[in-house]
C-alpha cells in the first residue's frame, strides 16, 4: 500500500465495537477488529443468523423486533448504560440500519463515537436518483438515468415518465430502504427489463404493492460481472479520505435478494475511479465510510459509477485482506485522535466467498483468470467467514456448508456467463 501503512494491533483495546446487523459483513467488521484488537465485538440484531451465530468473537445482543428503529436504539441505549471499558463505537452495514443511527443521533452521541455522515446527506446520497445528480456534479460518470416517482401513483392522472433510451435496461428502487418492505411476486433488488412492455408491468406491480418511493431506470452498461469494480473509502474527522481501497469484482451474487452483491474479487489500484471517489466524498463533506459500485464501460472505455452505499460494505473484508485493516483507521481517528496517514492500498489479494473451482469457471477472459489462479496458487486467497481462532465445532460446520451452498445457489440462480451479468 502507499502512502504509509496502518500499523498492527495495539496491546490493548482502545474501544469496544458496538455494530448493528447480523449479516457477512458485520461479522466480516467484527472479525477485522479482532485481528486488530483482540476485542469481542457487541452485534446488536433481531436475530444471531449463520454469519455471526456461534461465533467466539462477538457477543450477541438481540432485540425483540429487529426491524424497530425505537427498540434498536433502546437497545443501544440499554448497552452503553451497563457498559464499563473503553469508548464506545458503533459501526452498521446496511443502508437502513445506518439512517437508524444517523436519524437518531442526538439520543445516540452522548454514549457513542459515531463514524458517521450527517442526516441530510444521507438522505441525498442513499438516493440513487439524487446520487446522480451531485457524481455528475463533481465530474463522475454515471449511465443514462430517468427517475420515476410513485408519491403520486394513487391519483388516477398519474403516467410513467418516457424512456428515450434502448431497451433492455436496468431498473431499480433509488432508495433501498423505502423498497425493503415492500412485497410482491418477482421481487429483486435490480431488474433487468427487455421492452417497454415489461417496465410498465414492474410500475403496475409497485403501484399495486403500495411502493410510493422512486425507481431509477438506467442504461444497461454492457459486459458480464468481471467489468463491476468495487471502492471502499474512509474519510476521517477532518473531512480526508485518510483510506482508500479498490477492487476488481469477478463474480456477483445472482439470488433475488443478493443480486449485484460481490462474491468474489481481488484488490488492485485503480487511480482512474480512486481519485474521482475521493474528489466526490472530500468536497460534499462525506464522513465515516463508504462503498462504491462502478462498472467498466467497453462502449466509450468509460468508467459508470452507480452508487455511493453511506457504510463500509458487505464485502469490507476484502480491504483488511489486503493489509489495511479498517478498524484501525476508524479507532484512531475517533477515538485515538491521531492524523492518520492517506493511504492507497496497491496489495493485491483474491476475496472470495464462493469456492476457486467454481470461480474459475466464470471467468471467461483468458489472462484475467490466469491472474487470479496466480493469486490462488500463491495463497494469497481471503474467505471472510473463515477465520482460524474460531473452534466451535456448530460454528465451522456453517462456514463449511455455506461455501458448500454457494454452489447450489450458482447452480441454481446464475448455471453459465450472460454477457449483461443477468
């Protein structure tokens, strides 16, 4: 990595994590604070699922509804009063979960160092329709985008809004936490639409569901899953992205619910989309972390960026794996108050949730998976559930069965290379 790199743990832990969720990345988050700390991190959730249950690392705290802002922050509430130790920092991975901490933060910043952007930001940010307007306001690439707003769709006057582009093309919520409770038969988190005729059957279908948020409909950006690149950012307290970490995604989740997350990646520097992210999240004031999605356009050899996510991503691990452990960015920013040194990181490591035999079989281009067996071949290999200190034996039958499961689910969801990703 450049620009000076973080050291190793501390002899003793200067905070106790406090992080919101159940999923891979928290325990993904938890684990790096591990390595880092040696600390046990407190998981707060509604539920101890598969990626963080049995685990040595984390003790759980569950609440009686997961889904209630009002219990999650009693909760939070409730663990600060009987906490004695180290500051307390709380950290969540999910864009909903974040706005939970942000929209409360007057009750929560008495008891907590927050990592975290301000409410209005986020509110424009975790809008994919509004992040559009102010990447292209800073000199970023996105695809071609039409909005469309359902506050409105109850009146019997309403109509969609033309798509003067070609079909197919991408459509999606602008904002996930309006669109997680909705319900209805085909559900995905990103479509992929052939003719007009479809799109208005997906508008009949939120409509009818009671969706009264925004979707964006986007040019589909040509190319499989190997043309998506993932950035994770830390900017600190002074408004500096003091961390900086890109990777070059090989295969993508393709279940409904996790279609577009990565399952497997490897870390390389790319200035051409790292410079523009840190240009973006400096000059709007950004804090805490952040995770981009961008996509290589072959058409005009153009970088797309298509979401700042206001969190450090289900797949965060995979900047720890690469020698830059986030948690001590975070630690001492926050709660050290040492300037940290801007650091780039140029190490490259194969990130992967899926086994290498079942990767190697997406990737078509000839060099890129020379590459990244290279990369396998020379153990430098990361699978963020596992993780050596954990002995319980429930514990490592699901870190066993969920790489296992990996393979159904391919073979299920995504059996053979679509030259869209769909």
């Amino acid at each position: 990595m450049t620009s000076g790199s973080r050291p190793a743990a501390h002899p003793a832990p200067p905070a106790q994590p406090v992080i919101l969720g159940a999923d891979i990345g928290v325990y993904a988050l938890a684990r790096s604070f591990h390595e880092a700390y040696a600390v046990r991190s407190i998981v707060v959730s509604g539920a101890a699922l598969g990626p963080i249950a049995h685990s040595q690392i984390i003790e759980s705290v569950l609440v009686d509804d997961g889904h209630s802002p009002r219990d999650l922050v009693d909760a939070l509430l409730d663990v600060a009063k009987k906490h004695q130790g180290p500051p307390l920092l709380l950290l969540a991975n999910s864009d909903w979960l974040v706005r939970v901490v942000v929209e409360h933060r007057d009750e929560l910043a008495p008891h907590y160092q927050l990592p975290f952007l301000d409410v209005e930001l986020l509110h424009a940010l975790s809008d994919k329709a509004t992040f559009t307007e102010i990447a292209q306001q800073h000199g970023l690439d996105v695809p071609r985008t039409v909005v469309q707003d359902f506050a409105n769709a109850t009146d019997p006057n309403w109509e969609p809004e033309p798509v003067d582009f070609d079909f197919p093309v991408i459509a999606k919520a602008a904002s996930s936490a309006d669109y997680q409770e909705v319900e209805f038969e085909g559900k995905y988190k990103v479509f992929e639409i052939g003719s007009l005729d479809e799109l208005h059957d997906l508008w009949g279908k939120l409509k009818a569901a009671g969706f009264r948020g925004r979707f964006v409909v986007q040019d589909l950006i040509p190319g499989d899953d190997t043309g998506m690149r993932s950035i994770t950012a830390y900017v600190d307290s002074n408004g500096k992205a003091t961390l900086l970490c890109s990777a070059h995604v090989l295969l993508e989740e393709h279940t409904p619910s996790g279609l577009g997350n990565p399952a497997a990646m490897f870390t390389t520097e790319i200035p051409e989309i790292l410079e523009p992210a840190r240009r973006m999240l400096e000059a709007i004031g950004y804090r805490g972390f952040a995770n981009f999605d961008v996509k290589w356009d072959p058409r005009d050899n153009t970088y797309r960026f298509f979401e700042v996510n206001p969190r450090i991503g289900r797949n965060n691990y995979y900047v720890t794996a690469a020698g830059a452990n986030p948690a001590l960015f975070v630690v001492d920013d926050l709660i050290n108050r040492e300037r940290v040194p801007e650091t780039t990181v140029t190490n490259e490591v194969l990130y992967t949730v899926v086994p290498v035999g079942l990767l190697k079989r997406y990737i078509l281009d000839a060099a890129l998976r020379r590459r990244v067996l290279g990369l396998a071949r020379a153990g430098k290999v990361a699978r963020p559930l596992d993780y050596r200190v954990e002995r319980q034996p429930k514990r490592r039958l699901y870190v066993k069965l969920a790489l296992l499961n990996q393979v159904r689910k391919f073979r299920r969801h995504y059996p053979e290379v679509s030259q869209t990703g769909f």
